[in-house]
C-alpha cells in the first residue's frame, strides 16, 4: 500500500535534489538543520502542490488503534513551538545537552526535531 498516493512530482523534486548534492552539482550547506533544510523544504514543495492534501510527515499509530498524523508544515511549527518553549521558559541555549525520558510517543519526536 502506498503511504504517498500518486504525489511522485514532490518526490522526485526531493530526490533529484539530493542527487545532484550527491554528484557534487550543488554544494553541501555548511550548518544542515533537519527542520529547516527538510521539513521546511517539503512543506514548502507541498503548498506549491497545492491541489492535493498534504502527505503525512509523521503517522504514529498507538497499540490501542489512535492515530496522529501530522503534515510537513504541521511538524514544522509544533517542533518550533517546543523549540521556544525549550529556549524561553527552559533556557536552553545552542550547544546545550538534552536527554528527553518519554516513550515513543508522538511529543519525543517533537522534542527531537525541536532539539
């Protein structure tokens, strides 16, 4: 079964791009930030789209049957909201360490984007 539909346009934009990083046709950035690099990125690829819902960035299924399905752009502004919670009310700073103590649910991953 699919988890993409027929979306393969949005696909194939993301892999040729990161073939042609793999080919040496584009430079490597110097700082990579998954959330901004990827999760912006496809979120961004997914409104030019347009015309279809947004393909789940994240679909976390529980061992009782309840679903979160979050899109790119979803992920994005929940993990940047964690993100300034961490900053502002934790006051975390760059550089700093973070053990998070949760089961796989889906606010540790969150939490690992926002990290």
């Amino acid at each position: 079964r699919s988890f993409h539909g027929n979306n393969r346009l949005l696909t194939s934009q993301i892999v040729s791009y990161y073939e042609s990083i793999n080919q040496c046709k584009k430079e490597l950035p110097e700082y990579f930030n998954f959330a901004s690099d990827v999760l912006d990125e496809w979120a961004r690829l997914e409104k030019v789209a347009g015309s279809k819902p947004a393909n789940p960035a994240f679909w976390w299924v529980s061992d009782e049957g309840e679903e979160v399905r979050w899109s790119f752009e979803e992920l994005g502004s929940l993990s940047r909201k964690a993100a300034n919670v961490l900053c502002e009310a934790c006051a975390l700073q760059r550089g700093d360490r973070v053990i998070a103590v949760l089961p796989r649910v889906p606010e540790w991953w969150l939490l690992n984007v926002a990290c």
